[in-house]
C-alpha cells in the first residue's frame, strides 16, 4: 500500500488542504471514483475546488452543484464530474444526473455518497473529512479495490 494512504492527514490551514488535494488530483485517471463524507462545512467542497482547479490549472470558481446536484468541468485529461447528493431525495435519481457516463468516461467527485451507498462501485476512494476547530482538519483515505495499489507520483 502506498505512502499516501497510510495516515490520516492532519491539516492545520486550508493551504495544507489544497496540497494534499493536488497530490491526489495527480493519480486520478479515467473513470476513477472519489467520495467525499463529513457533517456540512466539513470542507468537502474545498477540496473539490483545490483538485479541480490543480487539474485545470486555473483557478475557476468551484461551488456545490446544490440545485443540480452536478457540475461537469471539462478539463486536457478527462472531464470531471462533481456530484453534491445531499438533496437528492431517492437513489434512483443518480441516474437521470448522467451518473453511468459520469462513471464510464469522467473522473466522478461524489459529495454525500451516503445518499445513493448501493450504486457505488467497489473500485473508488473514501475520503472522510473530521472538523477539529476553525480551520483544522482530519483527512483520511480509505481506499477500496484496486485503489489499495495505487501509488503516488514522487516528489
Ligand atoms: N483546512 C481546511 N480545509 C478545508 N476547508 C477549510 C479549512 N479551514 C477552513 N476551511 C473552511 O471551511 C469551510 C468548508 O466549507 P465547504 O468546503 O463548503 O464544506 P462542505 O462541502 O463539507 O459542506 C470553507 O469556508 C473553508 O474555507
Ligand atoms: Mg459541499
């Protein structure tokens, strides 16, 4: 198992945040699955922000897809999927949201993944954010299947 998922992370500042955003961002490939779990406020959406803007190079605005529950941003390596499931009122319903080309063809970062847990594939990536205090963090990796064998790029 690989270096980036042996800890939990303990971030004291947003800058530690974005980092270890953009560390990840680096591994993702087509069709990779990230979830993304803690109370509101959490931080959830900043770091989809981070790793969406480290990918795009660019620091596009990045906010909850709230009303939508998507957000699809094009990006040079794959187009990104921004799912917020908070609102989404039966598990079904992530499929009118284009969840199965999100899932064949996107990079798919799932907020609230609790909200739809059956549809979600074996191969993916948990990450749990905790609230210490204003602006530290817990930030724990739980990789599944055939993310136990992923390995960071160095340096
Ligand atoms: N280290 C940190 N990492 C992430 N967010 C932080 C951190 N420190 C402070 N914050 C703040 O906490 C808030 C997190 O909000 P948001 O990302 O929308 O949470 P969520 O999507 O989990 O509801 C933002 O206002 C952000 O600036
Ligand atoms: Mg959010």
């Amino acid at each position: 198992m690989s270096i980036l998922f042996l800890h939990k992370y303990n971030i004291s500042d947003l800058q530690e945040t974005k980092k270890l955003s953009e560390k990840l961002g680096e591994l993702l490939t087509p069709r990779d699955i990230v979830t993304f779990s803690g109370n509101l406020g959490a931080g959830k959406t900043t770091f989809v922000k981070f790793l969406i803007q480290s990918i795009v190079k660019q620091e596009i605005p990045v906010t909850s897809p709230t009303f939508n529950l998507v957000q699809i941003y094009e990006t040079k390596k794959f187009p990104i999927w921004h799912f917020d499931m908070y609102r989404l009122r039966d598990s079904d319903e992530v499929f009118e949201l284009g969840y199965e080309e999100a899932l064949s063809e996107g990079v798919s970062l799932i907020e609230w993944p609790e909200k739809m847990q059956e549809f979600l594939p074996k191969d993916r990536l948990d990450v749990i954010i905790k609230t210490v205090d204003v602006n530290k963090r817990v930030i724990e990796f739980i990789p599944h299947g055939e993310w136990k064998n992923r390995t960071p790029k160095q340096g």
